[in-house]
C-alpha cells in the first residue's frame, strides 16, 4: 500500500486486510498468520524556499519490523535482528598533543534495543520508546519542524549508566555517501569509517607511506586517511536525503556495511538528527546550506589579482611584490603572517603569537598599508586563538582571568611545538568580549584588509571553561566559537562585505559565521592523501557538507625530511588556483627549502600568466560565488551534483565542476605531458585547443601552464571562457613538465645547477690533483683542518 499524504497535522493509522498486497509485495506470512501492518503519517504544511514538503512517515508490522521515511525516502528499517538503537556503556579517553589526539574507548556493553511501542502519536509529534524486553527503555520524538532540514528525531536521556548510542540507517547495496566536512581521502564515505573529531590533519596522511611513518616517529603526528581539521556529523545520500547531528561530542560515521549504516555517539544526551529529502543534489545540498548556514558574497577585489604571501620585514614585502608588478603578475595583497616577529624552532619559522605589530621587523608599516592601498594593494595579517606566554597578552588576559583553565584552576598552559602559550576562554562572554577588541585595535584599526584566522583545533579535552561545559563537548564546537569572533568582529567595524578572513578549522555551524576556509597544511609534494590532490576531495566533501568557499595554499605547505617543494609542485598548484574562488601563496614552513613565485625570471612569468588566467575569468567566477551565497550550491562541485544519472560520475573524486559550466581536472602527478579526464554526457569544448568532445575518458595535452579545463558547449559564458583560451595561446610559450624537471634546481644542497655542479666538478678535481703532487700551501691547509 502506497503512502498517501494527508490533511496538514492529521495522523492517519491504516491497518491492511489480509491477503492485500503493501509496496507491490504479497504481505510475509509467519507460521500462516497474516502480517498486519500500519501506516502512521506526520506532515506539516509549513514550506522552506523551494516548496519542499517535511514529513515522517511510519509504517510497521506485527512482528515487530518498523519502516520510516522522509518524504517518502525510507531511512529507518528497524527489525528485531538489526534494530534501529543501541545503547551501552563504554570508558573513553582522549591524549591530545600538537593537535594529534589518540582517542580510546573500551565498550563494556552494546545492547540492542528490539522492541519498540508507540507512546504518542498526536498532531504534532509521534514518541516511540525503543526497549529490550522493557529494560533499556530510550524515547525517540519524531517532529516536523519550521526549516530546511525538518525532519527531526529527537532522544530523550540515555538510561541510567549508558553513554554510548548506536544508531543504524538503511544503506543500499549500490548507494554513494558524501559530505563528514572536510575528507581528504576519501569523496565516497561508503566502505570506511569516519571519526568525527577536531584535530591535526597530520603530515602524510597514509600509514603506508615513509613520510607519515617519520612524522608518527617524530611526535605522533603522521595522520591517517580521516584526520581532519573540519570534521562534522553530516551526511548526504545518492538516494537524495541528507542526515545532520547536532551533537559536539565524538561521534563516528560507518560506512562499511552493505545493508545499514551506524552512528556512535558518545553522549548521556545524544541530541537531535534532522533529516531532509530532495528531487535533484542540488536541491538537496541547498536544504543543508539553508540549515547551517550560507556564505556571504566574497569581496569583488578578490578576483583581482593573488595575494602574496611574503615574510621578512617592510622593506622584503615591498621588493617582492615590485618584482612581482615588474613581470605582470597581478596582485590584490600581500599577505606578511609574520608581521608579529618571528621566533625559530625544529619544524622551521614560527610566529610570535603576541597580537601586536612587530615595529622593528616592519618599519612604517601603517604608513605603507595606506600607500598601497591606494594602488589597490591590500595587506593581510594572520592571528590565532592562543597567547603565547613570553608576550604581553598573554599576561593582560591572565590577570583577568581570560585564559582556559587547568582541574588544579591554573591557567592551561599547551605546547605548541618548543613555545608555550595560554589559550583564550570563548565561552567566556568577557574574554571574547576583550579578544575582539585586540583584533579590531591590533589589526582592523591598522588597516589590515583581513587575516589567516587560524587553528582552532588544539583543544586539550581536560580543560576548564567559564561556562562548565566539559572539554569533551566543547572541543569540537571551538572552530565555531572562533569563527563567531572573527565574523562580529568584521560586522562591527562595518567592514564584514570588504575584509577578507579564511579559515582551516571547522564545525556543524562555521557555514553560518566563516567566510573563507583553506585546505590547511599539505606536504609539499604530490601524494594522493596529503599532496596536490587532497584538496580536490576537500573542497567536493565540504561542499556537500554546506559549505562552499575554499581554496589552498599555492604549493603547498609543509616541507620536512629533506624534502622541499619543486617548481613543477608549485606552478602545478598555479594552474589550479586560478580556477578556484581565491590565489593566494604560502612560503611554506621552511621558506628556504622551498620553490617559490620569485626562485626565478621564468617562474614569476609563468605564475603571472595564471594571475591573468585568474582574473579574466573574474565575471565568471563572481556568478559562482553569488550562487554559492544564494542557493547554497558550493562553488567547486562534484560531477553528479548536474549529472546525477551517470554513474560513473560518483565515483570521481579528482575533478570537480567550477558553476555549472567548467570542468577542472588538475593535474597531480609529476611528471607528464598529458592527461586522462572523465567527461559526463555531454557536449565539451576543451579551453586550450577548441576540439569538441562529447563524453567519456579521453586525454589531452598537459604541458605545465594549461590544466585540463573544459567548457559546456553553448554555454552563455562562452565568449570569456574563449577570451581565456586566447589568453592562453597568446601568452608566454609553455615548457613541458619533462623539460622542466631535468632543468630545474634539486633541492637540499648548495651546487644547485648543471653549469654550477660541473664547475665544482672541475675545480674539485684540479684540487685534488694539486694536493695529490704536493702543492705546500694545500698541504698546510689539509694538515691545520685535521687538527680542527
């Protein structure tokens, strides 16, 4: 029997005759009794933009099996052999050092709630109580709310002694899940395991690889597939619902079964899950940005030109970007994060995290702010929630009190790498109050055009808040605490629609207060779960996951082991951004070690022509961001999101939909010409040459400078993406890859050139010779260094 709708706030109850037949399938006969089965329904009339129905629906059987949808999508089939709740008890704890955290938990009990009874079922609210032979008894309210998402199952407390719930969802064999924030490794969630918690995202990201095996050597910080620094409990399916838990304890996606999947959460108070359903992706992942959060507008200056990330004092930042203008780069900003002085530890250059200007190590910078921003150059600071003990905000706020606490009642002071610092309390109204009032006189009142707001994800689960929160319900909401911060303060200078602030950590609620996330801390090379092509994952599940601006640091960023960014990485980097909402360039953590836009002439002339590649596309990408901001459909999308009858689309992680009418597919291996690319059905024009396409995989060319980029045939944006393909031929000439690296500078050694290790050669040898025939000065020389 199908599922009719109702009159608005009725609850029909229809019990089948035997013999009738129930969603085209005969009723089951047990023992040779008719099965009865009923239906309950819930609606609400009340409508979210976009005319969307939210209703639950119930159907049940009399061996105690009981179905539910959303919008007539099922997304509960709870039998007494794999019911919908568990619940149990287990000892849990959490290690957190630099941001890693070894999280453990011994399950002393799972239980399986079989049975279930209704206990309301009025106009408003439908209550189940789930129970095991009447023990374990947990009630589950079942509501139609006024939003996008209003479908909502709520739980009352866990009973006595549990903390541990267990909730499963139906899965099909062939079903694709999206979304868990920020995912690295994986687009696809189904066959893994996802715990959902604010931390480090780690320094290689694969167990299997000698990388994270010496970072994990080094201080346990080498990551795994699913660590993060924006972790969140929502969830979006090919059979077109969306899932969202509004808990901030721990909690674990798993994905791994064939007929359910289940969510842990490890709360007394699990919370509420809101539910949606919708026609198309689109629609869908809508209904989450509507929920959560939608990003404003990003100021229309940022598709001007790169922001520069340069360190080294007023007269450094001001070379740079001359040399820069003086190859035709086009720059909107130059971002110096060590405009606080810097100080030096074993992982490289770091910051002194004392909020002020450094007026030695940047000389006249208030001044230079002003000149440059007449040129349409903005600066750009960085700043993060921490204090570092050796400064003068650090003793300002702990004399009132505005520092996290220890159990003892001390303040809690973390290591941060070799330097100590005290952490802001945000749920302190008082120190939030005072640390946005450090930023609008520190930064916003000397004229800074934004800020790296950064971290958020350290915090250690033992500490103390103002408002008795315990640190484990807390640490996952602190991403969101800071956002909050940065965003009033930005609407309160009244600068909220010009400063741009972009953030890594983040949390279910950081849609509605960030402006810009960035991808974090990659290594500087290209591997699949920590390199180049993470990003591309990233930024498609966060989208899913209602958010929609992101972007990267150009090269990446960490350089450890010896291993330093090439230029290939850095331009391959390049070519991609220019495709993205933002271009902005990191030095890395070891400047030195790394390739930047200025190692050479020819590689500030090849990043140059990416900037104009990036801002010719600026009318384009404008449209984009406005769509992102109105629909809530992110910028950087996955192929299905307007393909969703291809299958083969889902399973593409590695290419990404820029609006409706581009198709990026960067490359991220080293070394090659050409590329393969997966094209939806369609009709594709490749920018750089005009050949027409019309699905399928097919390769083309990629020489470093011309990323595989497609347009939709007919697209009414046609004549700028031909205005870039134009860009593109009549630019400077592109090298191949190949070409490039057997010309391009080693990394590690001082002789870093052919001509430079042929002449050592030569003057090695002629040395040598001298010594050997026993020139008395070289001899003299080799005597004295022996003795040293």
């Amino acid at each position: 029997m199908a599922k009719a709708s109702v009159p608005c706030s009725m609850v029909k109850v229809t019990t089948l005759d035997c013999g009738s037949k129930t969603m085209g399938v005969p009723p089951r006969n047990v023992r040779g009794t008719c099965i009865i089965r009923a239906v309950v329904i819930l609606s609400c009339c009340t409508l979210w933009p976009g005319s969307v129905r939210a209703r639950f629906s119930f159907e049940k059987d009399g061996v105690g099996s009981l179905k539910v949808y959303v919008d007539d999508v099922e997304v509960i089939r709870h039998t007494p052999e794999s019911p919908f709740v568990f619940v149990g008890n287990g000892l849990f704890s959490f290690r957190g050092h630099l941001g890693n955290f070894v999280i453990e938990d011994y399950v002393q009990e799972r239980i399986p709630l079989r049975n279930f009874s209704f206990a309301e079922e009025s106009e408003n609210v439908v209550r189940i109580v789930f129970h095991r032979d009447g023990l374990m008894k947990t009630e589950v309210s079942f509501t139609a709310e006024e939003h996008s998402l209003g479908d909502v199952i709520t739980f009352g407390a866990l009973p006595a002694d549990a903390n541990h719930i267990w909730v499963r969802f139906l899965a099909e064999e062939t079903e694709h899940v999206f979304g868990g924030g920020e995912q690295f490794s994986y687009f696809d969630l189904r066959g893994h395991t996802f715990p959902l918690w604010i931390q480090e995202q780690g320094v290689g990201r694969n167990k299997s690889t000698l990388v994270t095996f010496k970072d994990d050597r080094n201080d346990g910080g080498g990551g795994d597939y699913y660590t993060t620094y924006w972790a969140q409990p929502t969830f979006t399916s090919s059979r077109l619902y969306s899932c969202h838990f509004d808990t901030t304890s721990y909690s674990e996606f798993d994905f791994r079964h064939s007929g359910f999947h289940e969510v842990q959460i490890w709360d007394r108070r699990p919370g509420r899950i809101y539910l949606g359903a919708s026609d198309s992706f689109a629609g869908l992942v809508g209904r989450v940005a509507a929920f959560l959060g939608r990003q404003p507008v990003l100021p229309k200056w940022t598709q001007d030109g790169a922001i520069l990330g340069v360190q080294g004092g007023t007269a450094a930042m001001l070379e740079y970007l001359k040399q820069a203008q003086g190859n035709s780069t086009l720059v909107n900003g130059l971002w110096i994060q060590d405009w606080v002085g810097r100080i030096k530890t074993s992982f490289g250059r770091r910051l002194f995290w004392n909020w002020e200007w450094d007026r030695e190590h940047y000389p006249n910078l208030d001044k230079e702010i002003v000149r440059l921003r007449t040129q349409g150059v903005k600066v750009f600071a960085y700043i993060n929630p921490n204090l570092n003990r050796e400064g003068s905000l650090f003793k300002e706020a702990d004399s009132q009190s505005f520092l996290v606490r220890n159990s003892s009642g001390q303040t809690y002071v973390v290591d941060f790498g070799e330097f100590f610092c005290g952490i802001v309390d945000m749920t302190n109204p008082a120190a939030f109050k005072w640390y946005k009032g450090v930023i609008r006189k520190n930064m916003i009142d000397l004229g800074f055009g934004g800020w790296m707001a950064d971290f958020g994800e350290y915090l250690p689960t033992d500490a103390v808040f103002h408002n008795g929160q315990p640190g484990d319900e807390v640490h996952n909401l602190w991403p969101v605490l800071w956002a909050k911060l940065n965003r009033e303060v930005a609407e309160e200078a009244g600068l909220a629609s010009d400063l741009l602030i972009w953030m890594r950590a983040g949390f279910s609620g950081s849609q509605r207060y960030a402006t810009m996330t960035w991808a974090g801390d990659q290594f500087v090379d290209f591997s699949l779960a920590d390199g180049l092509a993470s990003v591309i994952p990233a930024a498609l599940s966060l989208g899913m996951s209602g958010f929609g601006l992101t972007h990267f640091d150009i090269g990446g960023y960490t350089s450890m082991f010896g291993i330093g960014r090439t230029k290939e990485l850095l331009l391959r980097y390049a070519e991609f951004a220019a495709f993205t909402p933002v271009m902005r360039t990191h030095e890395g953590n070891r400047p030195d070690a790394n390739w930047q836009f200025y190692s050479s002439p020819d590689t500030t002339r090849a990043f140059a022509r990416h900037t104009r590649i990036f801002h010719a596309l600026s009318e384009y990408t404008q449209a984009v961001i406005h769509e992102n901001a109105e629909t809530g459909i992110p910028t950087q999308r996955p192929l299905f999101m307007h393909y969703a009858n291809d299958e083969k689309s889902y399973s593409i992680k590695y290419e990404y939909l820029y609006g409706r009418d581009l198709l990026v597919s960067p490359v991220y291996h080293e070394g090659v010409d050409t590329w393969s690319v997966y094209l939806p059905p369609d009709d594709w024009v490749f920018l750089w040459d005009g050949k027409e396409y019309v699905g399928g995989t097919v390769t083309v060319a990629a020489p470093l400078g011309k990323i595989p980029v497609f347009y939709r045939k007919g697209s009414p944006w046609t004549s700028v993406f031909q205005k870039l393909h134009n860009l593109g031929v009549a630019d400077d000439p592109i090298v191949s890859t190949m070409e490039e690296r057997n010309n391009e500078p080693q990394e590690g050694g001082l002789l870093q050139t052919t001509v430079g290790i042929t002449v050592a050669s030569v003057l090695l040898f002629l040395l040598a010779r001298w010594y050997c025939l026993g020139h008395p000065l070289l001899r003299r020389l080799g005597i004295q260094n022996r003795q040293r």
